[in-house]
C-alpha cells in the first residue's frame, strides 16, 4: 500500500506532501485545482514499475518512464510538466520500505536521467485508473486512435482502461470481497455489461433482454466498468485503484451504493484514490469514517492556495466544496425566514 507521496513544482502543484496514506484516500478540490493530475502522476509512476523488467522487455527504466509521462499527459515535451517559472519537477512516492522518484528539468524533451527505485520489479500488483468519462461507447475508437493512429486525444488512462476491460471473465472462486462486491454492483445497475466478440461491441444485458451500449445510461456504463474488473481478475486484493469524479453520471444513492462497495473492497486490501467535487461523495465518507472507525485522508487542493491536509476521522474537512453547501442552506434558511 501506498504510504506517501510528494510533488514538487509538477504542473500546479508547487509543494505537495501526502503522508500517512491509507486504503482509501480523498482529493477535493474545484476545477482546474490539479486533482485529475495528481491521479496521473500516481498512476504512471505505478504503471511504470508493473511493466519495467516484465517479460522479455529489456527497455530502460528511464524510457518507460518517459514514454508513460507522454502518453498520459500528452505534452509535446516532458518539461512541460515543469511549473511555470521553476527549473524542475520532483516526485517521490513510498511503499512500505521502497521508494521510487524522479527528476527532470523544463528543458527536458524526452530523457529523464535522474531516477531512484528500491521497488521490487515489475510490480505484480495492478493499478487502474477510471476517468470521469465511461469508455464503453468509445471502445474500439480510443483503441484505433492509439494502437493503429498513435494520436493525442485518448491519453493512456484510456488506452490502459480498454485493455483491461478486453479481459473475458473469468469462472472459479474469487476474494470474497470481490465477489460480494460484484452482486451488489449488478443490484444497483440491474444488470451486467457483456462483450460480443463477433461483433466488436458491448451490450448491457438486463435479465433477459440485451441493449446495445449505446441506449444505456451513463451511469450504468461507469458502474458495470468496474464489475467487469472484478470479473476478469484483471484486480487482486492489493491492487490501487484511481477514480476521477467518482460522482459522474450517477444519482445520490448509486453514489451511496458505490462506496459501500468500495469501502468493502479497501477492507480486503485495495488502496483507492478518489477525485471529487461532490458533496455527496464527501459526506458518504464521513459517514463511512465514522461508522467504521476508519482513518480516510483528505487531500483539498485550490486552484491558488496551498493543500491542506486532513483526516475524515477528525470531522468534515474546511472546503469550499463544503463551504458552498452550507451557504445554499444559509440561504434557503434566510429566504424561510424572511417569507
């Protein structure tokens, strides 16, 4: 499990130290405050350690690196992950007793020359980051674009996505939070996805009835994702998994749902971290924390200050995202009082 991670001068985030991590983690924060960057930063590093030294691969770990930061970001040059006005970027990331880290400056095209890894490679537990945007309907475009084309446009939180998904499922027993997990993702979408591979597409199958993927909702897409993850073994129990907006598409009490999942897996092992602007989301988790005893760090990040760092633990944390919330109440209590 993941225990720290640092970034200093990458993108936005100028000076960012995320201690004492645990099995689920929360990144709050508005739009353009970083958190989908910060996602990625994790995850390639990650992504990185699995494929390095995999096989028959004899590729420097200096040029996966290079490679994943481009294809993720999709930057023309790596420097341009350098924050504006600074000469370099630092990132550290720690698990259990390893380290891995890297430096590169803003001149920097292609070659990343300073690099630290005590990780035992390649890393055989996965990582997978799900984005805000469901990939289903998108399947074989996102794989055409980049496997066939090599264009920009589907960064490889995509790619690596629809790679996973192509996975079949498969029979025999699995975690018992994995399973369990899975029943109660089919309760709250009704249903599963399927892949026909005669036809290239996918089909949400309800019951008896089958729909193509394009008359089902998106909130239904983005759940059964993560079901046909758990299906095809593509996760073990020690997997980190990275949800952006895990609020997208879907209604308050799939949101509730969701995170009992989630909340079920992290107690199997799983590590999340999760990206929101929503305060349901946030007050799911609260409501989690305190039920179960349960530490959850929170990550609140703006679009100008400095992060701030607390604990679900604690209490609520002081957030704009909350803040907003009580001044809706403020308002709606005013406008009683005032009629």
């Amino acid at each position: 499990m993941l225990q720290q991670i640092i970034l200093e001068n990458f993108c936005q985030h100028e000076q960012l130290q995320w201690q004492s991590l645990q099995n689920i983690n929360l990144i709050i924060g508005e739009n353009s405050s970083g958190k989908t960057i910060l996602l990625k930063a994790i995850y390639s590093a990650l992504r990185v350690l699995e494929q390095f030294g995999k096989g028959n691969d004899k590729r420097e770990l200096a040029d996966i690196l290079a490679e994943k930061l481009y294809w993720t970001f999709q930057v023309e040059a790596l420097g341009d992950l350098v924050e504006k006005g600074k000469s370099a970027l630092n990132f550290s990331m720690i698990e259990d007793s390893a380290e891995f880290c890297f430096t590169f400056g803003k001149d920097t095209n292609m070659k990343i020359s300073k690099i630290r890894n005590t990780f035992d490679t390649p890393r055989q537990n996965k990582a997978v980051f799900i984005p805000a945007k469901e990939v289903l309907s998108l399947f074989n475009i996102i794989l055409k674009s980049r496997d066939q084309d090599s264009l920009f446009g589907f960064d490889d939180t995509y790619l690596d996505l629809v790679k996973a998904l192509q996975i079949a499922p498969q029979r025999g027993r699995n975690f018992d939070a994995f399973a369990d997990g899975r029943k109660k993702l089919e309760q709250v979408i009704k249903g599963k996805i399927e892949y026909d591979d005669q036809k290239n597409e996918w089909y949400y199958k309800r019951g008896n009835a089958r729909f193509t993927i394009g008359m089902t909702s998106e909130g239904v897409k983005k759940i059964a994702i993560f079901n046909r993850l758990l299906s095809n073994r593509y996760l073990d129990n020690h997997a980190v998994i990275f949800i952006d907006e895990l609020e997208s598409a879907l209604h308050p009490k799939a949101i509730s749902d969701y995170l009992d999942m989630i909340f079920e897996l992290s107690q199997s092992g799983v590590q999340f971290f999760i990206a929101t602007h929503s305060y349901f989301v946030i007050k799911k988790l609260y409501l989690l924390a305190k039920m179960h005893n349960l530490s959850v760090p929170v990550l609140s990040l703006t679009v100008d200050g400095k992060p701030a760092y607390d604990d679900m633990a604690d209490g609520m944390p002081d957030n704009s995202i909350i803040g907003e919330s009580i001044r809706l109440y403020q308002q709606e209590v005013d406008w009683s009082l005032g009629g």
